[in-house]
C-alpha cells in the first residue's frame, strides 16, 4: 500500500485539537509514530497521543513556543529523541490571533499573527532539515490557507498575509531541499468546519453563507486535510514537491 506509513517517524505541530489532531491521527492510521506537539492545552495532546497508542502506534506529547527559536528547535530535539529520528515534519501551527483592520492593528498584533504562522515554520523547518536529510524519505508539510490567494475574511489581512508568506516559503525549500530528496509541499483549506478556528472567530451565520457558496455543498472536515495530509507524507507523493494543494470544496480554483 503507497500510502503505508509503517517505520516512519512524524512530528505534527499544533497537534492537541482541531485540524492538528486529526492530522497526527490520520498519519497514525497509516502506521506512523508521531510526537504531538502543543503550546498550551496539556490534556487536549495527551488525549491524542493517548488514542494514537492504541492504534497501536508510539507516541509523545511536546510544549513548546514555536515563536522562540530556541524553543523550536527544543521541540524538534524533543521529537527525534523520543521516537528516533524524524522522518516528516507537518507544520501545522498557527492561529488568526484575531481580527483587525489594517487601520486600526497594532504593530503587537501584526507582529503575533506573522511570528505563529510564519516565523514558526521557519524554526521548526530548519531543526528539522539535519534530520530529515538522514531519512529515506524526508516530507515537509506546511499549512496555509485559502486567505493566502482570497485575502481571507474581514480582519485578517495580517493572517492572510503571513499564510502567502508560507505559501513562498514552501516553494522556495521545496527548491532547496529538492537535492536531499526531501519534499516540501503546502496545504491550502478552505471553510473547514466544527474547529476552534472558526468557532472563535466566525459567526454562526457567516459560516451558513460561507457553505451556501460551496460547490460541494458542505464544509470541509478535518478528516478532508488529514487524508491529503497522509498522502503528502507518502511514497505516492514522492515526485510531488512545492505544490500547494487547495481542499476548499471547489469554492477556489487557481
């Protein structure tokens, strides 16, 4: 099976709920062990780490501020001693902070919302790159956004903003990595429903016209991410590299 994770070695960041979770699971199902990396809620990680041992896969919990560099590379570190090495990287952390118009954001918050979505990735990627260049087949998975080509809703031009960034990040270590053998790919979803991100941040009603407008006609789940994520993380995927790949439900097309 192409998709057969079995042996490989994955640490998720940003793991301890809602899309995170269910990426860290779905690579379990494929046989992966994986370290679930948080930066606040403790038992929302456990309780993943929990299931994904009785998927019969080893697993680790890891707090850490992936805005810090030196923390970043302590949860990466973390990671590789606990199951071994590393063999993916799914950087997945990030937030919308909160919404604010350019006129009125302050720089703390331009500078939070760029740091946990970006800066981020750029810790936690170059940690990672020593010990992804001694797998056999080392993937990076980053997470961007559909804001990152639309703009995203009102209030979030500084989350939109840093996803494109991440979007140009990916591109651009695919490239580099390309030589080590090492993919490096980007998740794009759309309206993803029932997660903390939309359930802090966008009204009831907004969600229900957002869905009206989707060709599929429903929201995505966050099964919809982890399963393109496992693909990604793969042999199936191995000649795919700097893409970014849209889960919106057809509500975007490049």
């Amino acid at each position: 099976m192409q998709n057969d994770l079995t042996g490989r070695r994955a640490l998720v960041t940003g793991a301890g709920h809602g899309i995170g979770a269910a990426l860290a699971l779905g690579l379990a199902r494929a046989g992966a062990d994986v370290a679930v990396h948080y930066a606040n809620s403790a038992q929302g990680a456990e309780e993943i780490a929990d299931q994904i041992r009785a998927i019969g896969c080893k697993s680790t919990t890891i707090q850490g501020d992936l805005t810090d560099s030196a923390s970043a590379t302590a949860v990466v570190e973390a990671a590789v001693e606990s199951l071994g090495g590393l063999d993916i990287l799914v950087n997945n952390a990030g937030h919308l902070v909160g919404r604010a118009t350019v006129g009125e954001m302050t720089d703390e918050h331009w500078h939070k919302v760029v740091d946990v979505n970006l800066s981020s990735l750029f810790y936690a990627s170059r940690a990672a790159i020593p010990f992804l260049t001694t797998s056999t087949s080392g993937r990076i998975v980053t997470m961007a956004s559909l804001a990152a080509e639309n703009g995203g809703g009102a209030g979030s031009v500084a989350y939109a903003a840093a996803k494109a960034g991440v979007v140009g990040f990916t591109r651009g270590l695919a490239k580099e990595l390309a030589g080590d053998g090492i993919t490096v790919n980007a998740l794009a979803p759309g309206f993803i429903g029932d997660t903390p991100f939309h359930n802090t941040f966008t009204p009831a009603a907004a969600q229900e016209g957002i869905v009206a407008g989707i060709p599929l006609g429903r929201a995505g789940t966050v099964e919809d991410v982890a399963g393109v994520t496992t693909f990604l993380a793969s042999d199936a995927a191995g000649y795919v590299t700097g893409q970014v790949i849209d889960i919106n439900g057809g509500l975007n097309f490049r």
